[in-house]
C-alpha cells in the first residue's frame, strides 16, 4: 500500500520535531478536547489521553515500524477516542453516544491503523506493568539477557554461573507469564 | 497444554530444549491450540521486552516537550465564547508565540485567503457505497482547488445525509471561491450555529472571506465568536492582529 504523504507526522515524531509537534496541538487538541467534555471527560483527562496518544502512536512507529496508509488526522482521533473509550469502561460508566464519525467518514484502513496501535500499546503496558511486579533479581536478569549481550558473559558480571543463569531466566519469564495470563487480556 | 507448563514455554521458544524434547514439544504445538497461543504469547512479551527495557532517550525529550505544551493548549478554564482582547491576557505567552509564528510566515501579506484559507478536505471513506465515493470525489477536487467540480459532488453527498456537517462545511468553503458566494456563506453560518467540530472552523472561515474583502468590522465580528480554546484561535489571533 502506498504510504501517505501525513507519514511525516511519525517521522516527526520520531525526530522530536518541535515544529511538527506544536501543529499536531494546534490543528488536534481543540478537537479531542471537544470530544472529550462531551463525554463525561474533563479538561485534564483530554490533556492525558491527546499525550497518551502521541507516545503511543511514536511507540508504534519506533518499535513496530508503523507506516500510515491514510491521512493523520482521522487515524489519530481514532486512538484518542478508542483510548478515551477503555478509560471510560476502565471508570466502570457507560459509554456515551456522542460519535467521532460526526467528525469523519472513516475508512477502514483508518480503523484498522488505530486499532493496532491501541491495541498493541494496551498490551505493552500490561506486559510492563507485570513486569514490574518481579522481584529485583529476576528483574534484572531479564533486563540483562534481553540486551542481546552473550549470556556467559551476563553471568560473569551478575557473578552467577551460566547455567544458574539460564535457569533462573526461564523461571523469571515462566512467572511473568502466567501473571500476564492471570489478566486475561 | 497440560504436558507443559510456562518454564517449557520459555526453554522452547528462547531454544534452551535438547532436540528430542523439542521435538516432542512440536508435535504437541500441531495439536494443542492453546499451547500454541501461549508460545505465541510469550513470543510477544519476549519481543516487547526486548525493546522497551531499554532507555530511550528521544522519547523522554518528546514527553518533556509534551508537557510544555499542554498548558498552551489544555487550560484549567472551561470552553467559553470570549473577546478576542480577554482571549490575549488569557492565552498569554502561549498564543503569542503561535502568533508569532505565523505572522512570520504570513507577515506584510495582505492575501488573507492565500495566507491562511488552504484548507485541506480529508475524508477516507471506503465502505464502498455510493455516498462515500461521492464524498472521496468531493476531497480529491477540493484539494486541486477545482472548487466548482466539488458543489455539484457536495450537493448530491447532501441529499444522502443532510446533517452532514463536514459536506456542509467543505461546500461552504468551496463556494466562497465560486461565483456562489453567498450560498457559501449560508452553508458555514448552518455549521457555525450547529453544535459539530467544523463550528469554529466555519466562524473562522467567514472572518477570512470577510478580511479578503477588506470588510474588517465583519471579520472582526466572526473573529470575536471564536473561543481562545478553539482549534483555530491561534490563526484567528494571528489574522485579527494583522487586521488590526
């Protein structure tokens, strides 16, 4: 598929281009702020979802090399109201009627582009946040194992054999896993 | 997915199992559905690890700059219709600085319209039926400027869905380049006294067309319905400044 022209956009993003940062509040955050007081948000939470959004689309481009296949604007809304919809069940209210389609007529690229982004950073920061639920040691093995570095020579420097390495690593993963299967995602 | 548990999981996938047990463990994953939608799971975890336990730097400065820039645009004041001289005591710095960086841009230029009337029309409708393809037309067109060419694709989209704010809008912009002025003008006056997003978008457009005309206390009569909020208010700023 053709990438279109509002990758610039990401690529911003992923340059830290404070001009393309401060039009991205300019052109967008009147508009999710509107959305957002018109279902049972505040002022705040609209400022929380609109960053959210930002790091999570960035996260996106930098870790799974997201390309947009359409315009910027409706898939960014997209994320923002898809977001703003998971808080609102998170807060245990009902969902209201008011409709971001009021704003486009959106496609189905553009739905599916959101969707993933949503999607995936959900899970991310549930793998994050059971992650931090380990203790120091399994902690750090994982953060030095993951780094790619040689494991002989991770367990020289953690001043453990690797065999215990490699064993304590299996069951450092074996416990975040079931404690991410413990939520049911 | 009884046989194995998670440790198996982790010693399969990171390949820490001696060859005939692995080779027992894919005969199982063949089988098992939910073996195979734990490895894939664990396949997902190790890979996000992989990449976000690391540092990153760029997007510890892309949330610095996020959080300057909130306060500019997410005030504590609830949305509310203000004049433009409150607007600029409220808005301070921050609209200032917008301001600046347009009228920089657009600075001694008197081609209002040419300064700030490119107004892109995005939809991405591809649900496929008629009225979508009508509307995708419409965008192409308006987007070449071949205004004339988007009326009659506007007026048919509106027979479909007379409530559509976003055609309303676009053809009223679009009309304003037209010999269709004032139907134009109509159009953005139903989106302004309407409740969508295009509101201020619509109140704004009419402060141009105004200012093109050189009719400044018309322009500065739009202008002023627009709240410091609004998406538009720095351009709006920006325009009442070089009227002024």
């Amino acid at each position: 598929m053709m990438i279109h022209p509002d990758q610039r956009y990401l690529d911003g993003l992923l340059k830290n281009d404070t001009r393309l940062v401060q039009e991205i509040y300019e052109r967008f955050a009147g508009k999710i702020k509107y959305y957002i007081l018109q279902n049972q948000g505040t002022e705040d939470d609209a400022a929380d979802i609109f960053q959210e959004s930002i790091i999570d689309v960035y996260n996106q481009a930098k870790y799974k090399d997201l390309q947009l296949t359409c315009p910027f604007e409706p898939f960014f809304l997209l994320v923002c109201k898809r977001k703003w919809l998971n808080e609102i069940k998170k807060r245990g209210r009902q969902p209201v009627t008011k409709k971001l389609d009021d704003l486009y007529d959106v496609g189905e690229d553009v739905f599916a582009a959101a969707e993933q982004v949503v999607q995936e950073e959900a899970q991310t920061g549930l793998f994050l946040a059971q992650f931090e639920r380990l203790g120091d040691k399994c902690k750090e093995i994982l953060r030095s194992t993951l780094t790619g570095e040689a494991q002989e020579k991770i367990a020289e420097t953690l001043g453990v054999t690797y065999g215990y390495l490699r064993k304590k690593k299996s069951e450092c993963m074996a416990t975040l896993l079931s404690y991410i299967q413990a939520q049911k995602i | 997915m009884a046989a194995y548990n998670n440790e198996d999981i982790v010693r399969y996938v990171d390949e820490d199992m001696l060859p005939g047990e692995r080779e027992q463990f894919e005969a199982a994953l063949q089988e098992d559905a939910a073996l195979s939608a734990a490895v894939a799971q664990y396949r997902a975890l190790r890979s996000t690890l992989s990449a976000r336990l690391q540092p990153d730097e760029q997007v510890k400065l892309l949330k610095t700059k996020l959080e300057e820039l909130r306060p500019k645009h997410f005030g504590k004041e609830p949305a509310k219709v203000v004049s433009m001289k409150k607007y600029f005591i409220a808005a301070g710095a921050a609209a200032a600085v917008l301001a600046g960086v347009l009228l920089f841009r657009y600075s001694h230029d008197t081609d209002y319209m040419g300064s700030y009337g490119n107004i892109e029309m995005q939809v991405s409708a591809e649900r496929g039926n008629n009225a979508d393809s009508l509307l995708q037309s419409a965008a192409l067109y308006f987007n070449e400027k071949a205004y004339t060419k988007v009326i009659p694709l506007l007026d048919a989209y509106l027979k479909t869905d007379s409530s559509s704010q976003t055609a309303l809008y676009y053809r009223g912009v679009a009309a304003t380049h037209t010999n269709a002025v004032a139907a134009g003008l109509v159009d953005l006056e139903k989106v302004y006294d309407g409740e969508s997003v295009f509101k201020y978008d619509a109140a704004f457009y009419i402060a141009l067309y105004y200012a093109q005309q050189q009719k400044h206390k018309e322009a500065f009569t739009w202008l002023e319905k627009i709240p410091a909020d609004a998406s538009v208010a720095a351009k709006a700023a920006a325009l009442e400044k070089e009227l002024k």
